[in-house]
C-alpha cells in the first residue's frame, strides 16, 4: 500500500528512530503548505504536482512529479539569480527526501 501525505504525518509524528530530521522536515514541509487555508487539503509534489493530502503517493506519481520538474526546467531554462536558484536546490532536496520517507515508511 502506497502512502499519503497523511499516513506520512502520522508516520513522522510516531517518531521512528530511522528517521532523520532532513525526513521529517520534508515530510513537514509538504505538510505545513496543505493546512494553509487557500490550499483546500492540497501541496504541491516537488512544487509541481498538485495533490490532495489522501492522493496514495505511488512510484508513478513521484516520476509524474519528476518529469513535470524536469519540463518545467526545460522549459524555463536555468535560474536567472541566485534566490531562484537556491529555491530551486530547496525543492530538490524536500523532494528527495521526501522519497526517502516514503521508501523508509516501506520498511517499517
């Protein structure tokens, strides 16, 4: 069974030893956004993918969230200055890490 955001939540907040703090703050990140009020229960998969908290995050979806980074990189080109660059690289890390709780939450 593929996890959700929420599952993830619950997962984090059990506080399972395995996890680190780069984990939970993604897992938090994503979190965070899809309590904020105009969100409706919805974040932003490596600021792309638009999905509901109860979406199953499934391996389909993570390389759908790849590939809609990747074209929009391609379709911008890179970052014009540093600010966007490093919101660029901050996406990328939530976003790996995020994958690693989801594969952690596998083993567990």
């Amino acid at each position: 069974m593929e996890p959700s955001l929420t599952s993830l939540k619950h997962f984090i907040d059990e506080k399972h030893p395995s996890l680190s703090i780069d984990h939970i703050a993604a897992v938090n990140s994503y979190w965070n956004q899809s309590i904020q009020t105009w969100s409706l229960q919805h974040f932003y998969l490596h600021g792309q993918l638009k999905t509901h908290i109860d979406t199953p995050i499934s391996p389909d979806l993570i390389l759908h969230a790849k590939n809609s980074h990747l074209d929009k990189l391609n379709t911008y080109g890179p970052p014009c200055n540093s600010m966007e660059a490093a919101s660029i690289h901050q996406s990328i890390s939530t976003f790996e890490f995020f994958v690693s709780a989801i594969a952690l939450f596998h083993t567990i």
